[in-house]
C-alpha cells in the first residue's frame, strides 16, 4: 500500500530526527507552503515539533542520532560555528573541549595556534591535533563509548579534576532555555558537569537544530554559560530568553 506523504515524513524522521522544509519540498515536489500544512496537522496530532526551517519527531524526551548521520547534518552550520570558536582561542591558553560533531569542526580550526593546551575525550580529537607539534593534546582515559570514539566514567572525571582551563568548549545535544544544555550519555552528561567546574569560561556550541529539542540528562543549566555560538538559523525567541539572563550570544 502506497505510503501518505505524511507517513512518509514520519518514517523519514524516525530515521533522521530532524527534516528541513525546503528538503521535503524538494523529495516530494510540493511547494514548502504544503509541507508546513503538512507540520502543522502532523504537530496537532502530537506527532512532530515544529523548529525553524522544518520538524523534529515529537517525543517526551529526544533520541540521540547515529554518528555518522550527526556528521553529515547541518555540516555548513558546524564549519561556521567552529571556524567563529576558534577566534576566541588565543596562543598560551589551556582549553578543555568537549566531544561532538560541531566541536569536532572546531578542533580543525585549532591547527596553527601556539603553545596551546588541550584537553578533551574525544578521540577523535586527539587524533585531529595530534601532529600539531604546537598543541599538547591530554586525552581524559576511561571506558570508550561503541561507535562515537569518546571516553567517561570515574577515570575521565578523576583526571580532570586535577587541572584547571582557560575556557571550556562545550557541545550540546539539546537545548530549551528554562532546562539548559541537555544530553543522552549519562556518564558524559555526568563528565561534562565536572568539566564546568573546572574551566573560567564556559562556551557552548549548538547548531539550530538543537534548539527546542529536550534530552533526558541536564548538563547545566542556562545561566551557568558565559557564551553561545550558534548560526543564524536559530529560534530568535529562544536566543532573546538567553540573552536575557546574561548569556552571550554569537551568530556564525
């Protein structure tokens, strides 16, 4: 039986997590004001959430996406937030950085500073800065999570807390002003608030995709973070909430 172009944009979110207006107007060639009618009777059926630009699937709590699709998704947005992070980076500092595609993006950026220190759980990371001979790389040890490269647990957490950084280099999963940043992982939930407790400047980065979307675990909350880079894409009402408790805000 032929599939409804509404059950067809819930399979493709069970899939994917988020899909774009203008990319659903263009796989089923209908104009984007049909898609949105679309969103609009799927939202009242408490089956999507509408964000900006498109739709995430509706759930109490979100689901993490496969790496390999994180990758892909929204590369555009993560290659300008990582090019604009690492503006803040200056030679000498020690930064801590946290896992995630976008801040992934960022570690390329980083090539060329001097005398920078690096700490993070990320493998990939480390592998991304490990020839810059100007950049001391410290990969926090502990268990390593299947698939993603990143380690946590009590020996990444027992190791961090004997240092101290310049600035923290947060990813986030999810994001919604009232709740803050939220994650899937526990334990790198749990990692990330000992990294918080141990840099002086905390900044996230999050593409607009992750705005309105809640996840079960709370890394901090919104007022705990100094700055947000993000991209222009991003819900302008929910960017005003933070800006309002003193929270920076930087638009890639």
């Amino acid at each position: 039986m032929k599939l409804t172009r509404k059950e067809e944009i819930i399979n493709l979110l069970s899939e994917q997590r988020i899909v774009t207006t203008t990319g659903l107007s263009e796989r089923f060639q209908v104009s984007m004001e049909t898609i949105r009618r679309d969103f609009n009777e799927l939202e009242e059926m408490k089956m999507v959430r509408r964000v900006h630009g498109g739709a995430v699937l509706y759930t109490e709590y979100g689901i993490e996406p496969d790496y390999t699709y994180r990758t892909a998704e929204n590369y555009n947005e993560k290659y300008q937030i990582g090019k604009k992070a690492a503006e803040m980076v200056k030679d000498g500092d020690s930064i801590i950085l946290d896992i995630g595609t976008t801040t992934l993006e960022f570690a390329r950026f980083l090539k060329g500073k001097k005398d920078l220190t690096v700490l993070t759980n990320s493998l990939k990371i480390a592998y991304e800065l490990m020839t810059e001979k100007d950049i001391t790389v410290l990969l926090l040890g502990g268990k390593v999570r299947f698939g993603e490269g990143t380690t946590s647990g009590c020996w990444a957490e027992e190791m961090i807390d004997r240092f101290f950084a310049d600035k923290l280099f947060l990813g986030a999963g999810a994001i919604i002003p009232q709740y803050g940043i939220m994650d899937y992982h526990m334990e790198e939930t749990n990692l990330r608030r000992h990294f918080l407790k141990r840099a002086k400047q905390v900044i996230a980065l999050a593409d607009y995709s992750k705005f309105g979307i809640k996840a079960m675990n709370q890394v901090c909350k919104s007022e705990e973070l100094d700055c947000l880079i993000t991209d222009e894409k991003t819900d302008k009402k929910m960017l005003k909430e933070l800006k309002g408790i003193g929270v920076q805000i930087i638009i890639a």
